[in-house]
C-alpha cells in the first residue's frame, strides 16, 4: 500500500475545512436569515420573521429586508384593503404619511383608506388616505415606540355619524378580527385616525382593554412616531359576523360577545332596580325616539300588554352619548329584548347568553334583519324571534296599494338594486303599529322562555 505524500494531505485536511465551513454556514443561515410566512387569506407577501419577533429591539436593522417585502398591501377582498409595513417605519400625522428607509433606488409609494367600506366610493372618499413610502425618511422621529402601530380610521359612519350599529360592525368588530389575525396576544399600539373626542371617550375602556398603551388619535397628536413595525386597515368578515375558518386561533362573534361582557363588567354588579320584582323577567323595550322612520307607534299599547303578561318592561332609547357601562349594566340583567330593526338592537350584544331578543321586521327589511341582528343573535346564543309585519302594520299602506308590488312583494321590489331611493323607502318612511291580539301571542312565548332564564340565573346566584 502506497503513502499519501505531506501536499495530498494537506489538500484533504483544506478539503474537509472548506466542508465544515458551508456547513456551519447553512446553519447560521437558517438561524439567523430564515423567513417566516405570514399569510393573510393567502395573499400577503412574505414578512421577516427577524421584524416581526424583535420585542425591544427598535434600533437594529433588519437582518434582511428585501425591498419588495418592506411594505406589502393585501387589496383582493371587496371590502377591504389592508397594508403591513414590515420593518421600522416612521409615521408623519400631518400628512398621515409612514417612512420606510430605503438607501437607493427608485421611491415605493402604497396608498390606502384604513376603513373596511371600499365598495362604497361615497364613503370611502370621505376616509383620509395614508401613503405608505419607500424612500427618504423625512422628519425625525420625536416618540420611539417598542411596540408595532395598528393604524385605522373611526370615519365615515362610525364616528362622524354616532351610529352605534357602524361603529361596532364597522369599527369594534373588525378591530377585534384584525388584533387577532396579525397580532394574536402581541402587544400594540392603536392609532386612529378621524376619531371625534366623544367617540374616543365613549369607548375608552374598550380601546383600553385591546391595547396598554395610551391612544394615538392622529387628530389630537402631531408628533413624528416612531414603530418597529405596522399594519394600516382592518379585516372585515362581512355584516355583524366573525368567521373563525379565517383567523390563526378560531374565535367567533362568541369571543367577542364575551369580551365585551369581560371589559364592560369589571366594577359592575347585576343588581335589579329596587322597583323591579325579582320573580318578574325584565324586558328591554327599544325606543327610536328622535329617528327617522321604524317607530313603533303604538308603543305604549305594547309596552301595558308586555306588563300585563308579566314582565317588568323598561324602554330603552339609546343616544348616540349613552354610556357603554350604563347600557352595559341595564340590558346585561334583563332576559328579553324587543324592538324594531335599527341600530338600537346592537345593544342585544350585552344580552346574557340564554336571552332573548325579538326584532319586529318591518315589510323590505327582510334580508337586512337577518344579516344585521338575527345571524349574529343565534351565534352569541340567543334566543332570537323574528316578528315580521303584516302589510296593515306597516305605515306604508298609507301611501301604495294594498296591491302595489312595494307592499305585496317586497322582496321582489327590491331584488339586487338596493338605492338610496328603496333605502329610504323601508327604512326612513316606514313606521310600525303592531297588531296588538296577534303580538301578544309572541310576547307570551317571550315570557315562557324569559321565566325559564331568570330561574335558572336566580338557581346560579342561589
């Protein structure tokens, strides 16, 4: 057997170095430089998993930020749009502008309204829109945050117009849905743009209960923020809905039902008013008063014949100002709900689980009952009841034939071309006067089922 001579050796021994090296090499790579995918409905570009994992981190550059992956925008959903800036970012309030650096290069510019109507040109051109940039950095910074930016507009019809069912399906739900598909348990920091102080005030303990740091409402406060990362939009599942199939870890309008029960409960008893006898369920009678159309004008004729049935009825007609916690309290202790679809039955979100909720249906309003407050109802566990008129209790038999297709097919009417001008119709010109001997059957199966909560619940508390 022949000697390897000392040059053959050496080059073996440089041979297994160099293999050791690309070795420990790859691993550094998958260490250190690995990217992790964040797939939002399968449609969002890859996100370093360096930035999003960086806690305190803020001054250190990404270990790498490919350009194309710096700011990426998810457009394909009908109602929304929504954008991630995936590395430090610099936020300019007066010109709602975020700052990326990028050294060369040509200039990246995003743009996006971070509220979830984008099918409505109207009310989307009302929205102030971000601009989202790759480029020069602008103004320096004057508030270093540790925490990401979630960034979204309390415009169109949720603050501006004291809408209560707009400002929780339009803003608080999709809020929540947004948290928890991109941040999921992570901390952040709310910053909101087009927010009237009242708005801010009324919900305070909400916003507070989704974010520990103090608000950013971009009306208010002018100085240059500084993130390590942020998101401009939210994610909207359609009306008063959550669909768990589409978030990491499944929620439904269940978690966000008790969520608004966990926040708005703290420091509150469920103590019956002194007038109220305990063995009588109450019932929350909803008022319309000062809106414009959808009143029950008979309302008083109702609210004796629910008394005589048995309950102890309160009429309830919430302001745009009503307080959270104090609707919170009233309608959290009471068993049944009853009133005629509007924006007053969101308050059903605070009915117990078990409770009862009936939505009076005026005629044209079929579909929209359903979609707004009857789905949501029975996926928070109510139990709900729909009361749709007959054409005698609708005010419109005033105005068409009996005949007319407006009252004897509404449906049919109305088919896709839901107008300002239908809208209006049904919605705003359209008052109820209910047929008393064919309500009252209703009311007692209300009753039945209502007695059948409050013992359970005085069972519970005994």
């Amino acid at each position: 057997m022949k000697k390897r001579g000392s040059s053959t050796v050496v080059i073996s021994l440089l041979a297994s170095c160099l293999v050791i090296f690309f070795i420990f090499f790859d691993i550094l790579q998958i260490c250190f430089f690995s990217n992790s995918t964040f797939n939002l409905n399968g449609n969002l570009s890859t996100i370093n998993s360096q930035e999003i994992g960086r806690g305190n981190m803020m001054s250190a550059p990404p270990l790498q930020s490919p350009p194309a992956a710096q700011i990426t925008c998810n457009r394909s959903n009908p109602s929304y749009d929504i954008c991630m800036i995936n590395s430090p970012t610099v936020l300019d309030p007066t010109t709602t502008t975020f700052h990326v650096m990028k050294p060369n290069g040509p200039v990246l510019l995003e743009k996006v309204r971070p509220y979830a109507r984008k099918s409505e040109n109207f009310t989307m051109s009302n929205i102030k829109e971000f601009v989202l940039t790759l480029g020069p950095l602008g103004r320096p910074c004057q508030v270093q945050h540790k925490a990401p930016a979630l960034v979204f507009s309390a415009g169109g019809y949720t603050g501006y117009n004291g809408n209560y069912f707009h400002e929780i399906s339009d803003g608080f739900i999709p809020l929540y849905i947004t948290i928890n598909t991109i941040y999921n348990s992570q901390d952040l920091v709310l910053v909101i743009s087009e927010s009237p102080d009242w708005w801010v005030h009324k919900y305070k303990k909400l916003l507070q209960s989704l974010s520990k740091h103090p608000i950013i409402t971009l009306d208010n406060d002018k100085r240059i923020h500084c993130f390590p990362y942020a998101s401009v939009g939210l994610i909207s599942h359609g009306i008063m809905t959550i669909d768990p199939n589409l978030l990491p870890n499944p929620k439904s309008l269940a978690h966000f039902h008790a969520f608004l029960a966990e926040t708005l409960s703290r420091n509150h008893h469920h103590d019956q008013p002194s007038n109220l006898a305990k063995s009588r369920p109450r019932l929350i009678l909803v008022g319309r008063t000062g809106a414009t159309g959808r009143l029950i004008l008979n309302r008083n004729e109702v609210e004796e014949e629910a008394k005589k049935i048995g309950f102890d009825v309160v009429v309830f007609e919430p302001m745009a100002n009503t307080s959270l916690s104090v609707a919170y309290e009233m309608v959290s202790s009471s068993h049944a709900m009853v009133g005629v679809h509007g924006a007053g039955l969101t308050h059903s979100l605070f009915l117990q689980p078990g409770s009862v909720l009936v939505q009076v249906v005026p005629l044209g309003n079929e579909w929209v009952a359903g979609a707004c407050f009857g789905k949501p109802a029975m996926a928070m566990g109510l139990e709900y009841i729909e009361y749709r008129i007959n054409a005698n209790e609708s005010s419109l038999i005033e105005k068409y034939n009996r005949d007319d297709k407006v009252i004897k097919d509404p449906v049919g009417f109305i088919g896709q071309k839901w107008s300002a001008k239908i809208m209006d119709m049904y919605l705003k010109e359209q008052n109820v006067r209910v047929d008393l001997d064919r309500f009252k059957g209703y009311l007692k199966e209300v009753y039945r089922k209502s007695k059948m909560v409050l013992e359970k619940r005085e069972g519970w508390s005994g």
